[in-house]
C-alpha cells in the first residue's frame, strides 16, 4: 500500500508540472515562502533554495495549452517548449511565480528570456549568462560572480540575506537528490524491466517541482523498493535515447518505442537535474557551485567545453551500457540536439552502432509512423 502512495504521489506531482502548478500554491499558502520558475536545460537551484525560495523547472505544457498568443508573439520556427512556456506565461499559468529564469543554452532561450522580460513587465525575470568558453581559467570566476549577481536579486525578492551556511546546507540536499537519481539511472540500465518509461518520467519529473526534502524521502523509499523487486526480463532490445535534455517528448511516445521491442536504458529527458553530479560543500560553497559547472567532465549538449571529445564520449557510452542501439529523438527546430546528432551520427557509423533519427514536439499526439520505424529497427537488430 505504501509504494503505491508514494509512486501516486510522484504521479501526481509529476502532472501538476505541466500547466497547474496547484502544489506550488499550496506550498507557498503553506509556508508564505515564494516560488521561482526556471527554464531548462540546468539551473542552479540551491541558489533560490537557500534563500527559502521554491525552485520549479518549466519543461514545458505537453499540448496542455493552445499555443495561440505565443504564436502571435514568436517565428513558426521554434521550438514548442518555448512557445508553451511562454503561452502559459500570457495567459496565467505562470502567474504563481515570483519570478522566472532562463539562461543562454541556445538562441531562442535567449530570445524567450527578452519577450518574456517585456510583457511581464511588473515580474521579476532575470537571465543567467552561462560561461562559453569553460576550459578558461576565468570562466569559474565569472560564473561565480554571475550566481552572485542572481543571489542578490532573488536576496532583494525575498527580502533576506544568502548565508553561507545555508547555501552549503541546500547544496547537500541536492547532492542527495542527484545522488539517488543517479542511483535510479544505473538501476534502471542494469534491470530496465523493473519499470517502463511512463514510471521512470514521473519520478524525475516530479523532482522540478517538490520541495527537495520531501522528494529525497519518497525517492530514497522508492529506489530501495526498486532494488529489491523481482521481475522477468523480456526479448527487448537495449537503446539509448539521447537528444531529449530540453523539450520533453510526449510519453505516448516514449510508450511506442518501448512497445516497438525497446527497453530504453537511457534518455537524457530533466538530464539538468542530475547533471552536476556532487558538489564540493567545504569552503566557499558558492564558488564549488560554479566550479562543479565548469569542470563537468560529463557533457550537456547546451554547454560547449572544448576538452570534450564527444565523438570519445559516444562511443564509449554505448559501449559501457551496453547498447544495442541508439535513438536520436530531438525536438522539431532544436539546433543544439541535431549538432549533436551530427557530430554523434558519423561516430556511430565508424563503430557500426545502429542508430534511427525521429523528430518530435512535446504536443505530437500521432505516432503509427514512427511505431512502424522503431518496430522495423527493433527488428533489424534483433534478427540481424
Ligand atoms: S528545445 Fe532546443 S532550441 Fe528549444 S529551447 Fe531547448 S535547447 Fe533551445
């Protein structure tokens, strides 16, 4: 009766994210605390955290809203993660938030940061510049002095001071969170038949959006009810997804693929919530913040560091989780996703690693065609 409390729980969570933010209302009657929206792909969310403001990732409406006053607003080319977050911006949706936040992962991001600026005007919206260049030995100082500058807004939002102290204290809360997510992460690659998609999604989506406390409480419990639950394997072949850190797919979607004859070992959908990995909480813990940013060995599409040799980091990937192949799924206009698929492609090819390109938008709602696609390289390399 418990894990189905608390996986409902996530569930529900998980649905208030897209258009309703009803938890966030509540938590701020709760606890007269604020609330701060961010925009994907990473955010640093210790930062409002500490300050007792609430954190929540925009990943978008799913097709919850008609995109009918952004499209008035923006070019038929963008994404529509941009376009629904600012429809419910508009309209209302957004309303719950003491203020929004968004970052340079790519142009139109950029572009969403400025409209948003501008017809909102009464609300505090701000724009974090993420370092270009991270293998310059300035580029942690500069972020460290850019989170200083966004503390110091949100400080003057909510009308207190950012302690130190504090500000270690919510970095280890998050440590925690990306800690178990990581933990789901290798458990799922390990045993993906202990849970589908639509189960995997939820339980890291619901963690944009519940305070971060009480989500390392219910997914501690979940992780170890997971680990010790007993299920049979089936003739699937393994895939990686990789394309979907930004614009979250639909999960009927997500649901095709695994019935075409797929368990998805891994997929880089709310990727920016586990990304960082640890963080260093001994000394100026805000600068460890930006430190643990800039040093990333691990990449993220929206990040450019040049000692990254992602075509390396391709092929040993799939390797070490032994994929059997790989899904681009990258939303319709994403140019950072298909750079990728670009530079990853030709590397897949060099190592024989089958791989098939599907375009979504986080609204799609028809899919035989791509059921026939996956089903036919399921096939392919399952009798090959
Ligand atoms: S989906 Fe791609 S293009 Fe759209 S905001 Fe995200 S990174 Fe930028």
């Amino acid at each position: 009766m418990e894990t189905l409390s608390f996986k409902s729980s996530f569930a529900q969570a998980a649905e208030d994210s897209y258009t309703n933010f009803d938890t966030v209302k509540e938590w701020k009657r709760e606890t007269g605390g604020l609330a701060l929206g961010y925009f994907p792909v990473y955010f640093p969310e210790e930062l409002p955290h500490s300050l007792g403001i609430l954190p929540v990732g925009l990943y978008g409406a799913s097709g919850g809203v008609a995109l009918d006053m952004a499209t008035a607003h923006t070019q038929s080319f963008v994404c529509s993660i941009t376009r629904s977050v600012f429809q419910m911006a508009l309209q209302g949706n957004l309303d719950v938030f003491d203020g929004l936040i968004f970052s340079n992962i790519c142009d139109v991001a950029r572009n969403l940061s400025g409209i948003t600026k501008r017809n909102l005007q009464k609300r505090y919206v701000d724009y974090i510049h993420l370092p270009i260049n991270n293998n310059s030995s300035y580029a942690t100082k500069y972020l460290n002095d850019e989170y200083l500058r966004v503390s110091a807004a949100l400080e003057k939002l909510v009308g207190k001071k950012l302690e130190t102290r504090q500000l270690a204290k919510s970095i280890r809360a998050y440590n925690e969170r990306r800690r178990l997510q990581l933990e789901l992460v290798n458990l799922r690659r390990s045993k993906p038949w202990l849970l589908d998609y639509t189960e995997w999604y939820s339980i890291m989506r619901s963690g944009s959006i519940m305070p971060v406390e009480h989500y390392v409480d219910q997914l501690q419990r979940y992780v170890s009810e997971l680990a010790a639950k007993d299920a049979k394997a089936m003739d699937r072949i393994r895939v990686a997804v990789v394309g979907n850190f930004c614009e979250q797919p639909p999960l009927m979607l997500m649901k095709v693929i695994e019935d075409a004859g797929c368990y998805i070992i891994n997929d880089e959908g709310l990727l920016g919530s586990r990304w960082l990995g640890n963080v260093e909480t001994k000394g100026d813990p805000l600068f460890s913040l930006a430190q643990a940013y800039v040093q990333n060995a691990e990449p993220l599409t929206v990040r450019f560091h040049p000692d990254i040799n992602k075509q390396s980091y391709i092929a040993n990937f799939v390797r070490n989780i032994k994929a059997d192949g790989v899904i681009f799924l990258t939303p319709k206009f994403c140019e950072p996703a298909l750079y990728d698929y670009m530079i990853y492609k030709s590397t897949l090819d060099e190592i024989k690693m089958p791989y098939l390109h599907l375009e979504y938008e986080e609204s799609s709602s028809s899919f035989e065609h791509i059921r026939t696609m996956v089903e036919t390289f399921a096939e392919s390399i399952l009798f090959d």
